[in-house]
C-alpha cells in the first residue's frame, strides 16, 4: 500500500475520480446493480440521501493516492435510520488494494468521526451475495441486526442490516 491520504470529497468536483474508482471496481457495481459501467449508482451514491439529512449530514471521503486518484471511497450518513445514528452507505476499494488493511484503515476513520460526533451507533447494510464483505464487517465487530428481505420493485437484493455500538469501552 502506497501513501494512502483520507480526504473529504465533494460530490460536484470529484464526481470524476469517483467514477474512475467505481470502473476499477466494477466487480462490486456489478454485484450491486447488475451494470458493471453505472454512472447513475456513481450519482447516487454521492448524493442519495433521506430527506431528514441536510448537505452537513453526508460525508464522502476519499482514499487518495500521491498521484490523486483514489484507492477507495467511503460514503457514510448522519440521522439515518434515527437522530443521531450513523449509516455507512458504501466503503469501497480499487481491487488492487484490498487485502491489505486499508478497508479496516477506511471504516476506522469513519467509525471515528461517528463516536466523535456522539453517535450511538453506527450501522452497514451488506448485499447477502457479499459474503465476503460480510466476513470484513464481522471481523470489524458489527453485529447483524435485521435481514431486509429483496424488494421485488427494488434491486432484488436481500440485505443484512450490521450494527457497531459505539458506547465508551
Ligand atoms: C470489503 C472491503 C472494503 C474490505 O477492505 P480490505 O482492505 O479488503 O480489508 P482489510 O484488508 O482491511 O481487512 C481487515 C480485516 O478483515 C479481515 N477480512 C477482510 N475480508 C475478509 C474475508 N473475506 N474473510 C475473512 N476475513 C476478512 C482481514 O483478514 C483483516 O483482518 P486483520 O485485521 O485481523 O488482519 C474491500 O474488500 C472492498 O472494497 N470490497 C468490494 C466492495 C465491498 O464489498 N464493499 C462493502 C460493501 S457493504
């Protein structure tokens, strides 16, 4: 892993670099949406949000490589599914930089920035299909919480709701 910087991304301006990374990781996308090439899962993750979450509600980081590119992203909510309550929307890396500690770098900043901003708690939902993923977010210590069952009108997927309590140790 070469220098890997945590940044805040904006969604207008680096629309562009969240896109590259997305294409480098389409094996994801395509896990998630079907598409391998979706400009419009790169859109919405950058700006769906509830309507109780105002702009300061949303934080978008980005892992940024030395020559600005990104290794991964990490997108996480405030308020969602309760006041106060984190939601970790997508953490995500470049496939040539997983395996090497810098998911487990990623979701620890936000877990961070979550308890600093007194979160309760703070929640992932993972893909069933993702076991992978699942294996990360236990390792992690989250805790399964609810399975959502697929939504014939949604994406088909069914989803494991995760929670980390974040009370003080
Ligand atoms: C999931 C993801 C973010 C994990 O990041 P990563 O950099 O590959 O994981 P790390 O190397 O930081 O692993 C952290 C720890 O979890 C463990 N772990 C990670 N994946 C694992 C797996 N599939 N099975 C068992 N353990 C696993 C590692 O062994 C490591 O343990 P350690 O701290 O004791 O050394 C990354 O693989 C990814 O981007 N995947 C595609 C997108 C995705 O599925 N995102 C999640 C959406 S919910």
């Amino acid at each position: 892993m070469a220098e890997i910087e945590i940044v805040e991304l904006d969604a207008k301006a680096d629309y562009v670099r969240v896109a590259d990374l997305m294409h480098r990781a389409s094996d994801y996308v395509a896990m998630e949406t079907g598409k391998a090439n979706n400009p419009g899962f790169v859109h919405s993750t950058l700006t769906d949000a509830p309507p109780n979450c105002g702009p300061d509600d949303i934080f978008l980081r980005g892992l940024e490589r030395a020559d600005g590119s990104l290794a991964g992203f990490a997108g996480s909510i405030r308020h969602f599914p309760k006041k106060g309550h984190w939601y970790m929307g997508l953490l995500i890396l470049d496939p040539l930089e997983r395996g090497q500690g810098l998911g487990k770098t990623a979701a620890q900043h936000v877990i961070n920035e979550a308890r600093a901003d007194n979160a309760p708690c703070i929640r992932v939902a993972v893909l069933d299909v993702n076991k992978d993923a699942r294996k990360f977010w236990d390792h992690m210590g989250f805790e399964h919480e609810r399975t959502v069952r697929a939504d014939p009108k949604g994406d088909g997927h069914k989803r494991h709701v995760l929670r980390l309590d974040l009370a003080e140790e």
